[in-house]
C-alpha cells in the first residue's frame, strides 16, 4: 500500500465495491510534523470561537459535536472526467470539505448533494462545506468539454473531525495536546 493511501476508510456498496472513483491521499501520512503541512494546519479556523459561533446559529442541534472532537485526519481528492462519490455517510463526527477548481472550468458536474433532502451545493472555487458526517452525501460525475483533456478538474481537501476516548487518545497520539480548548464543552448555560 502506498503511503497516505487509506482504501480501507472508502465507503463501499453491499458488493464491496468502492462507492468513489477518484484519486485520494490522507497527508497526514506523509508528514511525522502535522505542522509542516499548511493544508493540515488551516483546520485552526474551524476551532476558533467566531466559527463555532456560526454553527451555533446555523446547525441546531449538531453544533455541539464539533466542540467535542480531539483528533482530524485530512484527506486530498484529485477528480478527473468521469469521477464522482456516490452516495454515503461518513464515519466521523464532522466533515469538512474545500472544493478548488481552476477557473474557467472546462467541465460540468461536480456538484455537491445531500441525497436525503435533496439538496445540491454548486461546485465553486474556494467553497467550504462543513457538515455532521452522519448527513448521506455525494458528488456527481465530472464531464470534462475534450475527453482528451487529461488535467485534474476538482481537489476536494477534507478535513475529518472525530472523538477518541481520552486513554486511547493519549496512547495513539503522546506528542499532541491532551484536549482542545473548546470554552464551552458540556456547558448548558450562556
């Protein structure tokens, strides 16, 4: 297996064929220093009181989750002509998603949907999407104008939220903090 190349977190249909076709790489793989990585080190924005701020607003009652995570992995997607995600949940508590495409796109697709209320998000440069990963969720096929273009049409950066018990945490991950500073964990009054 190469590195950062993770098949075993790929959803899958009843057969156990991969529900993506796309190209992926989890990067945290390829750094021993998270920190050396500015795709890794941009998720600060999510933790930061203005956002959660927002997400109160917007995201009753799911809002609260994100406060409670303590470990992301983050996850690089190139899709060509033809690609797509079927639909699927995520096995996380949080899904963040920034889709960057070069402009003028020399494709059609790409959209984002929420497939239980059929909602669809237009594919835009620099558009971030952060979601409960429990929301079944895909992307439509990419069809490129020239099938002899062989550029990549979208990146996808995902940024994957999730909660680890505090002792399994503090074995899996010794170098990194023992908690996120969330200022409102479990706290019921404002």
């Amino acid at each position: 297996r190469s590195a950062g190349v993770d098949e075993d977190s790929v959803a899958r249909n009843p057969d156990n064929s991969s529900k993506a076709q796309n190209k992926r790489l989890f990067i945290d793989d390829l750094y021993k220093n998270r920190g050396a990585s500015h795709i890794i080190n941009c998720t600060y924005k999510q933790r930061q009181f203005n956002f959660k701020n927002l997400l109160e607003e917007n995201c009753q009652p799911y809002y609260r989750s994100l406060s409670q995570t303590n470990t992301d992995r983050t996850m690089l997607t190139l899709y060509g002509d033809g690609d797509k995600y079927d639909t699927h949940f995520d096995a996380t508590v949080w899904t963040c998603l920034i889709w960057l495409v070069q402009e003028p796109k020399f494709f059609e697709g790409g959209d984002f949907e929420f497939t239980d209320v059929n909602q669809v998000i237009e594919l835009k440069n620099n558009r971030m999407v952060i979601f409960p990963s429990c929301f079944n969720h895909k992307v439509h096929p990419l069809k490129y104008h020239d099938k002899d273009d062989h550029r990549v049409g979208k990146f996808t950066i995902t940024h994957f939220y999730s909660r680890i018990p505090q002792d399994v945490y503090h074995l899996t991950n010794p170098d990194l903090p023992t908690k996120v500073d969330d200022n409102s964990s479990n706290s019921t009054n404002k």
